[in-house]
C-alpha cells in the first residue's frame, strides 16, 4: 500500500493538491498572497521557500512509478484501498463515498511546528452572478440575492456535498464526511489558491502554469537525490555558491 495516492504525470495535481494544500500554513495564510499582489512579499521569501521544501518531503511516499500516474488513477488507487491517504478536497466526497468500500475520514493540513494559526484552502470552483447588460437584470439582482442567505446556502451545500456556499452561517449537513470539512472554516482561517486573483499571468507566460512545472520538478527531483548521488551533490554546490 502506498502512503500517498497521487501522482505526478499531471503537473495541477502537485500544486492544486500539494502547495495550494499546505502552502497558506507555511507562507502566513491569504495575506501572503495579498502581500504578493502588492508586491509586498516576493514568490522566493523564506514562508514560500518552506512550503515547496515541505512539498519535496513528500516524494519518498508517493506510489511506485508515480511520474506515470494521473489523477483518475489516484482517485483509482485510493478507494481500491491500495494508497492510505488521498491528498485533494471536498469535491471528492460524492465520489468516494459511491466507490469507495470503506468508511473514510478526514484531516486538515497540519500547519508546521511553531505555527500561531492555521489555514485552509477554498476553492472558488463555482461562481455565480448576474450579466450587467441582461434584459431582465432586476429579476437576475433577486436571484442573486437569494444565493446570499441561509436558506440557499443549506440547500446548496446539502444537495452537493463538498461544494460549500462561503457564506458565514452556521448551517449542518446530513453527510458526516462533508461535516467534517466544513468544520475546518470555524477553527481556521480562510486562503484562496495563490495564482488565482491577478497572478494568474497571460497565455505566454501563465503563473499557474509555473507552478504546475515547479511542483512536479519538487518530486522528480528528490527521486533522483534517492538513487544518483552525483545530482544530490550538484544542488549541495549550487546551494554553496548561492551563499
């Protein structure tokens, strides 16, 4: 069995799983990212440094042959029951729970030692709003309205367990797995993937893009560290002359 069902042939998988996982608990939460959309913080400071070396450590865990492994064989893997941990989002619990033969749990990302607070990933993967030029804008405003209060946020995260409104009210759901999930908005602060608001960059040159490529690098190269020395060697000097 391996620890960790993910792979690394898709390069979201290491990022959108991975750094946007546990990287707000290394770099100081969401105000890192408004730091950095202020240009008030650089991408190579010390918080953001830690959480690609974070994500580097887990390399050693990865399921054999993982450079050839997508996401749909992760997903494959985990509730087969052949990997223990599964590291994604809530998105997965309709899935899992149809596929999978076994009662699963749920943990947050443990910030690193020594941390004041601890934060968690939400992901805007849903949206909705009103056309400004629609015929019928004042009806569109009303429905708009409706998807701030309470009724629709139960009804909502309720009807599709893992895809929660960002609402602030206190709402319970029926689905124990989603529960836990969503508890972690009451006991932690929340942080929006890094690239997503302005730093998503353009088609020639796209930040997310970047990310992508670096994470999965962060794997491949702590397998080469593992069995050929001379390329562990090589960082150790590269590391030397950059002081």
């Amino acid at each position: 069995m391996a620890p960790l069902a993910i792979g690394t042939k898709e390069g979201w998988t290491t990022t959108s799983m991975g750094s946007d996982n546990i990287g707000p608990n290394f770099w100081g939460g969401d105000q890192a990212r408004l730091d950095l959309i202020a240009g008030k913080r650089k991408a190579n400071d010390a918080g953001f440094l830690a959480a690609w070396t974070a994500l580097s450590k887990w390399a050693p865990f990865l399921p054999e042959g993982h450079e050839a492994i997508s996401y749909t064989d992760s997903q494959g893997l985990f509730t087969s029951g052949k990997a223990a941990i599964f590291p994604a989002g809530s998105w997965e619990i309709a899935g899992f729970e149809k596929d999978a033969s076994f009662k699963m749990g749920a943990f947050a990302a443990p910030p690193p030692a020594g941390a004041k607070e601890a934060s968690v990933s939400d992901e805007i993967d849903i949206a909705m709003g009103a056309n400004a030029k629609s015929a019928h804008l004042d009806e569109a405003k009303k429905f708009v309205e409706y998807l701030t209060t309470e009724e629709f946020a139960t009804v909502y995260s309720q009807g599709l367990p893992g895809f929660f409104s960002l609402s602030d009210y206190k709402i319970k759901l029926d689905d124990p797995l989603a529960n836990t999930f969503l508890s972690w908005r009451n006991s932690a602060k929340s942080a929006l993937r890094l690239s997503y608001q302005k730093l998503q960059g353009n088609p020639d040159l796209s930040i997310e893009n970047e990310l992508w490529d670096l994470t999965t690098k962060l794997q491949l190269q702590s397998d080469l560290d593992k069995y050929y020395p001379p390329s562990s060697m090589a960082a150790t000097a590269a590391a030397t002359a950059a002081k």
